[in-house]
C-alpha cells in the first residue's frame, strides 16, 4: 500500500496468508513424493526391461553360435562325402583305363 513518501509498503502477513502458504508446500510436498515413487518405479521397469533384453539378447547370441558350429560341423561332413566321391571316381576312372588297356592287350592276342 502506498505511504506518503510515494513508497509501497507491504502490508503484514496475515495468518491466511501463512495458511496458504504452507498448504501450497504441503501440496507441492506430496506431488514431489508422489513423482519420485512413480519415477523410481519407472527405473525399476526400465531396469527390468533392459535385463530381459539382455538374457534375450545372450539367449539369442547362444542359438546362433549353435546354429553356425552345426552348420559348419554338416558342411564338413558334406565336404569329407565329397571328397570320399571324388575318391571313387577317381578309381572307377582308373579301374576303367585298366580294363580298356586290357582289352585291347587281348584283342592285339
């Protein structure tokens, strides 16, 4: 309120004032809480999430060095059938030059 020397002068607090006061920090007091709890919840979940993506992840990581040491254990296995073929016919081509020399040693008879 203005006084004579053109200064405002501020009038005393009353207890409503006070009251009021005290109710807004109460209420800002219990909103605080409030937010806190629901934000220590959310780290718990986002927690929880991130080690469930973790073991998936690991879980994930552990099927695919199956799957690639079978793949590659099969693919040997193909390779050595292979091989044990190409064997064969190596041989069977030999057996063959044999028996033609052969036969034609007997036709020169």
């Amino acid at each position: 309120r203005p006084v004579a020397n053109g200064n405002v002068q501020a009038a005393p607090a009353s207890p409503e004032l006070f009251s009021a006061v005290d109710s807004l920090r109460e209420m800002l007091n219990e909103q605080s809480a409030r937010l806190n709890m629901e934000l220590t919840q959310i780290r718990e979940q986002t927690q929880n999430i991130v080690s469930e993506l973790r073991s998936e992840f690991g879980a994930w990581q552990q099927r695919t060095s199956d799957f690639a040491s079978d793949t590659r254990q099969e693919l040997t296995g193909l390779h050595d059938e292979l091989n044990a073929y190409a064997g064969l016919v190596e041989g069977a081509a030999a057996v063959q030059d044999t028996l033609q020399q052969a036969s034609q040693s007997l036709a020169q008879v």
